[in-house]
C-alpha cells in the first residue's frame, strides 16, 4: 500500500507533468473510482486549470482555478500514469479508472493523458471544497511529519497519552498521518522498540527519537522513489522505487536482523502483521 514517500513520489511527478495544464475531458471508467462524499461527478472539474498538487499523509489533491479540489486518495493500489499523446502509442491498461485529457494553454491539439489505474479499487477521486486551507475530506486528517506546521513536542505529548501500542499509534492517520505498515515496521526496527510497546510507557525522549527515525527512513525511501514491495506501486511513468532493497525486517521473515543476527519474527497485529527483531526489539 503506497504510503507517504510513494505518494510524494507521484506528487512530484505530477506537479512536472500537470501544472499549468487544463483538464479539457474527464472519462470515468469505473463507478468506485469517485468517493461517494464527492460534491458532484468529477467532470465538473472540465474547463478548470491545475495550479498545484499538494499532499497531505496519504492524500492527494490538485489545486484548481476554482474554489473547488480534485482530492484522490490511492488506497491499495491506486496509480496515477501520465501519457503524452504527441510521443506514444498509449497502450490499454485493463485497471483504467478514470482518464483525464489535459491540454497545455496555447498548444492547440498536444494534449496529455492522465489516467488513474486502481487494480483493488480501494482508491477514489472527489471534487471537494476547502475548509481551514484544506479539502474537507483531508480536513480531520492529522499533518504529517514533514507538514512546516508539524508539532513534534505535541504529537509526543499526544502519542504519550494513548493507553495503545507503539505501533497502532504510528499507523492512527489522527495522530500524524503518512505512516502505513512498511514504515511503521522499519522505523520501529531502526528505534529499537517492540511494536507492541505501550505509547504511554515509553520516554517522551525514546518516543521523539522515534519521530526523528520516522522522518529519517521516510526521507531515505523518498530518494528511492519509494518502495515498491508488492509490485502495485509505481511513479507516474511507470516505474518502481527501490527503497525495498533497503528493508531490514518488512517482508524478512525467518532472515537474519542484520544488526544481532537475531532471526525476523512477523506476528498478525491490527489485521495485518508486524515484522521485528525479538532481540534488538525487547518489550
Ligand atoms: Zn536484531
């Protein structure tokens, strides 16, 4: 599942690609592919120029000409691939769920084709207005780690208040946002605390630390383009990141911790799994 270095990954991708270009047709495939919270069908957004994509956790929307955002959420596997209509042959992909026509202003008929392929269908769009700066939708979602405006004192303080574990609080999009399964393992890993810990037990300095690590391994993956463990996750052009080459325990069951030597446990936590070392990782 693309968590906040895949989708600032796709961000950067299509703030290249798409700024300043205006949306001229909007196709949707796939009845899932628009929230049900959309304000209206997405084609409203047709005749609008996009003036920025900006994120926020694991959410996406581009900033319009209008007073209105076009917010897309990626979910499992949501992808967004952008085609140059003047250079390629855009090949079928059976995962199209929406399309997008974009047109550069004065360009006449170079257009672009932006397309969102969600294979699981768990991801969406919706046309949204703003509430404090923000898309109502991502309005109750918590900032993320590296927002200006994060508060790294006060989330310590917060995480210190949550009679939870360790690693259900990292993953709680109302706490800070942005951290799914894969990091959330690594930077647990790497900080040398149990998953299971409890939030309030730990030190405001070992749960800082912890922060620090977050921002740490997310800036790592970023530089990767990402990590494309499962194969679903891909840039706008198609292509993986490599980050999973850097993973010490997501995905390495039964491996060796490569800092003791200790085996890799995975344990089912929260509906999925947690992977650690029980040596490095002690409760
Ligand atoms: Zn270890």
């Amino acid at each position: 599942m693309p968590e906040l270095p895949e989708v600032e990954t796709v961000r950067r991708g299509l703030v290249k690609s798409c700024i300043g270009k205006k949306i001229i047709d909007v196709e949707v495939l796939h009845r899932r592919a628009t929230n049900p919270r959309s304000l209206s069908p997405l084609n409203v957004a047709v005749g609008s120029t996009i003036n920025n994509v900006s994120r926020r956790g694991k959410f996406l929307w581009f900033e319009l000409d209008r007073p209105i955002a076009l917010v897309a959420h990626l979910g499992m596997s949501g992808q967004f691939r952008i085609h140059d209509k003047q250079n390629e042959v855009v090949p079928a992909h059976k995962h199209v769920r929406t399309r997008f026509t974009l047109a550069q202003d004065g360009r006449g008929a170079r257009t672009t084709d932006l397309r969102f392929i969600d294979q699981r269908t768990f991801g969406w769009l919706a046309i949204c207005e703003y509430r404090d700066g923000v898309p109502e939708l991502v309005s109750k979602i918590a900032r993320d780690i590296f927002d200006p405006e994060f508060d790294s004192k006060k989330i310590v303080a917060k995480f210190r208040s949550k009679r939870t574990e360790i690693k259900r609080a990292l993953l709680d999009q109302n706490l800070m946002s942005g951290v799914g399964n894969i990091y959330a393992d690594e930077s647990l890993w790497r900080a040398k605390i149990h998953p299971q810990s409890q939030a309030s037990e730990l030190s405001a300095r070992k749960i800082s630390g912890l922060l620090d690590t977050v921002r740490v391994v997310m800036s790592q993956a970023l530089v990767e383009g990402g990590t494309s463990f499962d194969s679903l996750y891909v840039n706008i052009n198609g292509e993986s990141g490599y980050f999973e080459r850097s993973l010490e325990v997501y995905g390495r069951e039964h491996q060796h911790c490569s800092r003791c030597g200790g085996e890799i446990r995975r344990i089912a936590f929260a509906g999925r799994s947690s992977h650690f070392c029980p040596i490095c990782q002690r409760r």
